[in-house]
C-alpha cells in the first residue's frame, strides 16, 4: 500500500472545489424518447464503493463520520419543487477475506432508502488483504444495482480508494463507458497525493465518467464544530425514538436497531450523532416497512392487515379504532418533535457556518461527495435550500 501523503485540494461550493460542473453536462444516449414515460417519483441514486483492504481503516471511519452529513446534504435537494426519493447502496472492494472468484467485491446493500440498514452494514465494514479492482466494482455497480430510468434523476458513483484504477481484469475504460450510456456519474476519490491518483488513472475514470476527480487524506480525522444546539437536539432524538411502534416479523429487531445506530453515530462523535437526528427529522427517514405511525402516512388501511401478536405488548390488545387513535397521537408527538429539530438544526447550521469562516480542515470523503453532489444537482436542474 502507498504511504498517505496530507494534501488539502481548495474547495468551491462547500469548500471552495474549483470544478467545472459544465463538463457533467452530456446527452442521455441510455433512454429511448420513444418509450413510454415511467412513472414514478424523481430519485436520487448514490452508490458507494468503498475500498476494504489494509490500509483503509481511515478511509471507512470517515464514511461513518460523514453518512448523516451526506445524507442531510441530499435532503436539501429539491426537483420541480418536489422532494426527491433518496436510495443509497454499499459495497465494500479490494478485501480479502471475499473470495478472489468474486474479484474481493461484495454489495452490502442493494439501493434502499433504509437509511439504518446503510448504517448498519457501513459500521461492520473489517479491512483486510489488499486487491483493488476499481474496474470490477464498477461494473458490478452498474450491473446488479436496479438503476433509475426517469431523466430527471441523479445515478452516481462514488469510488474510493489508493491503488492504480487499472488493476483487475475489467478494464476500468469499458465499465465506465457502460455507466455513462446509462447516465450514471462515475465519481472518484483517491485517497493520497494529487498527483499519483493522476498517474494511477483515478482523475482519467472521472473525466470519462463525467463526474469529478477528488483526493484526500484518508487518515485525516474529521474536524466537528460543536454547538450550542447539539445537546437539545440530541434530547429531541431520544423523544423521537419513543414515537415508533413497530409491527411485523422482524418489526422488534429493526427498532432496536434504530437505538444500535444512534450507539454507532455517537461512538464516532457528539456531531456524528446529532447529524443522524436532523436525518432522522425529514421524510427521506421513513420505516413504513416496520412503523405503524410511518405505514399509515404511506396506506391508512394498511392498519386492517396488522398482526396485533407481532405489536409491542402494549398495543396488543386494543381494538383497531383504539390502535389507531394511539397511532394519531404518536403522528402528531412526532410531527412536532421534528419541527422542533429542524428549527434547532437551522440554528445550528448557522452557527457552523459562522464558525467554519475561522477554521481550516483537511478535505475528506463527505466533502468530497457533498461538493460534487451539489455541483451536479445544479446541471440536472434542482435546486438546493
């Protein structure tokens, strides 16, 4: 593994990056004008690839440091006015404890906008071993991620990681050929010197990719601002957390793991964790699939199919007009719990903007994305509050 060298790269937008968001425009050749139109709601696609081996132990904690940044950065984001659908997927490449018959790669996830499985799966990331084939990861990504077909959306790949682009037998060159006939943004970020993620091709899978080439220091460790908002907000969490009423097989265990996440976002930092509340308070966190007061939002007579036996005990002998009456009153706890956040997180945001204007820090993995989101949410047309 390459020795990490500390080089800042001068940001616009987020950190001042001087990028050039002209040259993510280019035509659409994946999508046929003749086809019916899809009808769904716009998306917003990120898939991360995240080298795994030795030397990337920095690497993955930054990933954990900037998960719930990343995210509140998409939640800013708006098509037409509207709030777009926001699926993340994982995989973890160049580890060798996944079987070289699978090149080292594993898809962790899948695109899901369940956001505490993303955590979940990212925290149990071990390094190990060392073969990085960016070129495979590439074409798994775009082969078995169920991409989006509306012209509207976002479809965006973010690779990371520190040796040469061109290992493996994929050539790099067709895999990111493949993805921008399909419309997908290929986005790299080496972690080490400028310059030797030039001479390793990472800033030449980028500009065929269409996206933007970035390097950091991947041993950097994230610098937070801490404010005097972070403590209520992390009290506003906790009464957050006791507005959810799980049901359905797996309903209890998935709850749980809502508390395990919060565990793992506070064990990086205060920050960490106060970033996943103000996450936790916009409509991209919902757990219809396991929350009765979130399922009732989405189909109201859901609640007839319900197996009472697989509520909380509490809540498993009232009659269907009681429980939902119980679910109203949670709905309205909650809705006023995360206008609460989301008043204190303005707040917040405010002071740290005020506070970044005298502080200098090392570029990391969620600034990168975050510039480079934004950068081409403005060429798709979106706006960013």
């Amino acid at each position: 593994m390459k020795t990490i060298i500390k080089l800042s790269v001068v940001f616009g937008v987020i950190l001042l990056l001087s990028c050039n968001p002209g040259t993510a425009q280019h035509s659409n050749p994946g999508f046929n004008d003749n086809q019916p139109p899809v009808k769904s709601s716009t998306k917003i696609q990120v898939a991360l690839l995240l080298d795994a081996s030795n030397s990337m132990d920095g690497l993955i904690e930054q990933a954990k440091s900037r998960l719930w940044n990343i995210v509140n950065t998409l939640t800013t984001l708006r098509f037409s006015e509207k709030t777009p659908d926001i699926e993340i997927a994982l995989f973890m490449y160049g580890n060798d404890g996944i079987p070289a018959r699978d090149n080292y790669i594993r898809e962790l996830t899948p695109f899901t906008n369940d956001l505490d499985l993303i955590s979940e799966k990212l925290f149990a990331i071990n390094t190990n071993g060392g073969s990085e084939y960016c070129g495979a990861v590439i074409e798994q990504a775009i082969k078995k991620l169920d991409w989006g077909r509306e012209q509207a959306d976002m479809r965006l790949i973010y690779i990371a990681g520190n040796e040469p682009f061109t290992q493996g037998e994929v050539n790099y060159k067709e895999a990111v050929h493949d993805a921008t006939e399909k419309d997908i943004y290929i986005n790299t970020i080496y972690c080490g010197r400028y310059t030797e993620g030039i001479e390793g091709s990472w800033k030449d899978g980028a500009d065929k990719g269409k996206g933007e080439y970035f390097n950091i220091n991947p041993d950097a460790r994230v610098v937070y601002i801490i404010t005097p908002y972070d403590d209520e907000i992390q009290h506003c969490n906790d009464r957050l957390n006791r507005t959810y009423i799980f049901y359905g097989q797996g309903g209890s265990k998935r709850y749980k793991n809502q508390s395990q996440q919060d565990l793992n976002a506070a064990s990086i930092s205060s920050a960490n964790v106060t970033e996943r509340a103000v996450s936790k308070s916009k409509a991209v966190y919902n757990n219809s699939s396991w929350d009765l007061v979130d399922m009732i939002k989405d189909d109201a007579s859901s609640l007839d199919k319900v197996d009472k036996k697989e509520l909380p005990e509490e809540y498993s002998k009232l009659t269907t007009a009681e429980l939902k009456k119980e679910i109203e009153k949670k709905s309205e706890e909650r809705a006023l719990i995360q206008k609460q956040i989301n008043e204190l997180a303005t707040q917040r945001q405010n002071y740290i903007n005020s506070q970044s204007k005298s502080t200098t820090s090392e570029d990391d993995l969620g600034k990168a994305i975050n510039t480079s989101i934004l950068n081409l949410a403005r060429v798709k047309g979106y706006s960013s509050l």
